[in-house]
C-alpha cells in the first residue's frame, strides 16, 4: 500500500488513477465474502437513491465488521444522505480511526461540515484529504471554494 499512496501523490501523470483505483479496491475488501456482499447491497441502494435501505444493509455490515474503515465510510454516506450529519460524521470519525489515510472519508467530511457551516475545520478536512491524495477534484473544488469565503473573494 505505501507504494500506491506514494502514486497517488506524484504530481504529474496518470499513474495516480492506477493507484487510486488499487487503493479503493484493496479498502473494499472487509475480508469476509458475507461482508463485502452487504457493502455492495449497501452501495447499490444508495445508487439507486434508497439510503433507507442502504443504512440497514451498512449498519449489518458494521455490526459484524466493526474494524472495516470502508463500511463506515459508506454508513456515513447513507446517513448523509437521509439529512443525519450527526451520526454520519460518528462513522466518518470512526473510518479515520481504522484507516487515517481514507481519503473519501475525509472529503467526505469536509463536505459534511462545510453543509453545517463548519468552514474551518471543512478546510482542514479538504487539506488533510489532498495531502493524501492531491487529484481529487471534489476535494480540490471543496478548498477552493472555503478558501475564497475565507479570503472574501467568493462572489
């Protein structure tokens, strides 16, 4: 793994999408089959847009896999998605703790706070998340955007 973030973190050429690809499937893997089955029903729902259906599916999966950073990461996404930033940010805290280089959870979270008007630990969180991976577009567009409130120039 230390090989793909040091790709990922190379400021020129693509060997980075490699990397990312690499890093996002190894953090898929929860190690049980039974697992990796309610994340994918986890993630379908919320795909098809019903994060009711996905909670109940990622809340099984974190039950029975409670040191797998990726099924909370994905939890916090569908208690996001139901308007429940409290819990969702648990998870995200959660998923940082097992895995502190779990870039999506900490833009993720950076969005979670920017929507609750926590601008500076939002920034942070973008920061952090660049730091670990500079390519990410979301992240990118996140900071810059605080960065222009911050300074006074967002229009």
């Amino acid at each position: 793994m230390e090989e793909l973030f040091r790709r990922l973190a190379e400021p020129q050429g693509e060997s980075w999408r490699i990397a990312e690809s690499d890093i996002l499937r190894e953090w898929s893997k929860s190690g049980s089959a039974a697992m990796d089955v309610l994340l994918q029903r986890g993630e379908k729902a919320l795909d098809e847009g019903d994060p009711a259906t996905a909670l109940g599916h990622l809340t099984a999966l974190t039950d029975h896999a409670p040191d797998f950073a990726t099924g909370f990461q994905a939890r916090a996404a569908a208690y996001a998605a139901l308007g429940q930033f409290g819990p969702a940010i648990g998870d995200l805290a959660r998923a940082l703790q097992l895995e502190p280089r779990h870039f999506p959870a900490l833009t993720q979270l950076g969005f979670m706070l920017e929507e609750t008007g926590d601008i500076e630990r939002a920034l942070a969180a973008y920061r952090a998340s660049l730091a670990i991976h500079p390519h990410q577009q979301e992240a990118i567009d996140g900071a810059a955007r605080l960065e222009r409130q911050q300074d006074g120039t967002d229009i």
